[in-house]
C-alpha cells in the first residue's frame, strides 16, 4: 500500500486517497508531522509504519523533478535533505518546505554558504542542471542493500525486515519438500505455541471455557491437544502406529524429536512429517468447527476426504 501511493499507483484506492486525504504535508514518508493524521484507521497506520520503516525503502530517480519532494523525499546522494539541514534549511537555502525538486532548480541565482553540507546541496543542484530532462521522475523501491528497482518485492522487502534468528531443531520437519503450505503453516504455529488454545485463550479473557471440546478435559493445552487428549490420541495411533511401531508415541516432545531425526529412512522421515502436520491440521479444524457449534465426528478416521 506505501508502494502504490509513493509510486501513483493507477488504482482506485491511490485515487481515492489522493482527492480525500493528500496533503503536501502528509504524503510522502518524511513529512508525517500531524499528530492526528486525517483519514481512516488503516490510511493512519500507513503514516505511523512510513515513519518508521518504509522511508528506508523508497527514493526517487530525478529526471524533470516536478512530482519529488526537495527536502522530503530520498533522491538525493546525500539522503533526505531535511533530515541534514533541519528546519534551518528553508532558510539557508531559501527554498520553502514545499517546494519539489523543480522548484529548486529553477532558481536563478546560486548561494554562497560557509556550511558544507549546504555547499554539497548546492553542488548536486548544479550536477542536477546540467542534464535537463522532460521525463518524469522514477519512483524506487530497495531490493537489496545496494539495489533499488522501480517495482515492489514483497519477498525481498520481508528479507530486509525480518531479525535473522538461529535455526531451530524442528525446521526441516516443518518445512520440508512436498509439504503442503496449509499443513506446514499450522504445525509451524503449533511449534510456536502460537494456535489459539483453552489455555492461551484464558490469559486474553479469563471468562473464556478453556476446556477440550474433543475430550472435555478442564484444560485445552497444545501437548493436549496434541496429542495427550484421547479422541485425538486415537486418530494419531490409527495413522501412525502401524508406521512407527516402536518408536510411536503422543507425547509432543518425542514425536518432534522424530520428525527431526534426519538420520531416518528418507520415505519414513517424509511419512512421518506429513502424518504429523495433516493430523495436526485435521484435528485443529475438527476443533474449531466444534467451538463454532458445528456438528461433531465421532472420528476424523471415517472421515478422510475432509482432511484438506
């Protein structure tokens, strides 16, 4: 959404907000300065994560300078101007707050400054000068630590986001080859302790039943759930006993341990991982359709074909 508003996206939504809520002081990423923003909840948010965050992302490749910010937006070698002169700036430079890039070069008469960051502004208007352009101005997006590109990554922006942590034991048994996403996405939640839980739901709300609406047990926990509870111990055991043998168990811990042993059989690593995430998938839906009032199954067994 940043993107496209940055950017003038030709959509309805950028239109939109454009005609109801574009001011100069608000749309681009180094001008949020009102307090209370105009506009709806999300166009609100959209202002509080620009200052903080998708600034970093975007700047501008000159070309005629008519629709770029001079002392907001990022075109500049230098950075942001105003975030290198201050408020000072307008006055040193004697270019107003809203003036665009255009603005700037059509001034006629350059000034003398004894400061050097106003002597380097000066120098890149006068390198900006020398190449004229009726093109507009190239909006960019950052790709990498040195790369910007005039299109949205949504992969190669969450890279740059994200806090690199150490891998875990369990990765490879959750995402593994074949796997399927929805599965995956469950049991990675589940991993976490991050399903919504009786016992996590009561620290929300404590008027919330936090009991087994499988078993009935006074307390849904994840190791209950899965797979502790017995109506849940008995579709595990119907799927995976015959397959474990020795090694089947419902205690949570033993069965991540195994799905992270990659000194098993490939064929019986795989089988185990995705019994694993289908049954915990299967099961975390026949419990929430109970929660919902839905009509219960005596068993998720007799009922194969509702398992994606």
């Amino acid at each position: 959404m940043v993107w496209r508003v940055a950017s003038s996206h030709p959509s309805l939504w950028v239109r939109w907000i454009k005609i109801k809520v574009h001011s100069l002081e608000m749309l681009r990423f180094g001008q949020f300065q009102e307090t209370r923003p105009k506009g709806s909840w999300v166009w609100r948010k959209l202002l509080k994560y620009s200052r903080d965050i998708a600034k970093r992302f975007y700047k501008v490749e000159i070309n005629n300078g008519r629709h770029t910010y001079f002392w907001f937006d990022n075109w500049s070698p230098i950075g942001p101007l105003f975030s290198v002169t201050g408020p000072r700036g307008f006055i040193d430079m004697g270019i107003t707050a809203h003036a665009t890039v255009a603005d700037a070069l059509s001034r006629t008469r350059r000034r003398n400054h004894r400061a050097d960051h106003l002597r380097r502004i000066e120098y890149v208007l006068m390198a900006l000068r020398g190449r004229p352009s009726t093109a507009d101005d190239i909006p960019l997006w950052k790709h990498s630590d040195d790369t910007y590109k005039a299109c949205f990554n949504s992969k190669k922006t969450w890279l740059q986001l994200k806090e690199a942590g150490p891998a875990t034991e369990w990765h490879k048994g959750v995402w593994f080859t074949h796997q399927t996403p929805n599965f995956s996405f469950c049991a990675w939640l589940s991993m976490h302790n991050r399903l919504s839980t009786g016992d996590r739901m009561q620290t929300w709300n404590v008027g919330v039943n936090p009991s087994c609406v499988l078993c009935q047990h006074p307390l849904e926990t994840r190791c209950h759930l899965f797979f502790e509870c017995s109506y849940s111990a008995t579709v595990w055991k119907a799927l995976m006993q015959g397959l474990l043998k020795r090694q089947h168990s419902t205690n949570w811990q033993h069965i991540v341990s195994l799905i992270s042993d990659t000194n098993q059989p490939r064929l019986l690593l795989f089988l185990t991982r995705y019994g694993f995430q289908a049954t915990i998938h299967s099961l975390w839906k026949e419990r929430n359709s109970r929660r919902h009032g839905e009509q219960p199954r005596s068993s998720l067994l007799s009922h194969p074909h509702r398992t994606h």
